[in-house]
C-alpha cells in the first residue's frame, strides 16, 4: 500500500492520475473518431489533434507533476479537444 503521509501527496497523486487518465482518455477517442467528424465540427484535423493529444501524454509521462507547465497545457488542450468533438453535436 502506498503511504504518502500526508492529504497533499495524497490529492497531488490523485490528482496527477485523473488528469492523466483524461489525457489518455482524449487521444484514444481522437484515434477512433472518423477524419470527417473533425470537418463537421468545425474544429482542427485529425492529425493535428492525434499531435498535440499525443505530445500531452508523452509530457504528462516525463513530467508526472500535474501543476507543471506543460501538464496544465496539455490538460487544457485535452479538455478543449473533449468539449469541441464528444460535446458538439453536429
């Protein structure tokens, strides 16, 4: 069992999953999702998002830190990415 010791690396940790687990989840439905959804939503191309969501994984991966720059960039973008695809209805 993982003993942080206290409720701040306990939350950060949490918290560095859920927003992992977010990303991951953004570029997986990005991977699946047709090239003409993109064009329907107005939104960038396919390959552009698989680019950004993929470098937001890869960095989550080196800079496990959720508060960190890039984390907090790419969590924006996932979320962006969630908002404009999965919540447009087209």
């Amino acid at each position: 069992m993982l003993d942080f010791g206290s409720p701040q690396l306990t939350l950060a940790f949490a918290m560095t999953v859920v927003l992992f687990l977010v990303k991951v989840f953004a570029a997986g439905d990005c991977l699946v999702r047709r090239p003409g959804d993109f064009v329907l939503a107005e939104s960038l191309s396919k390959g552009a998002w698989l680019l950004i969501l993929g470098l937001a994984v890869a960095a989550h991966l080196v800079w496990w830190y959720p508060m960190s720059l890039l984390n907090l960039v790419g969590t924006v973008a996932a979320l962006v990415y969630l908002a404009q695809l999965r919540g447009s209805r087209y």
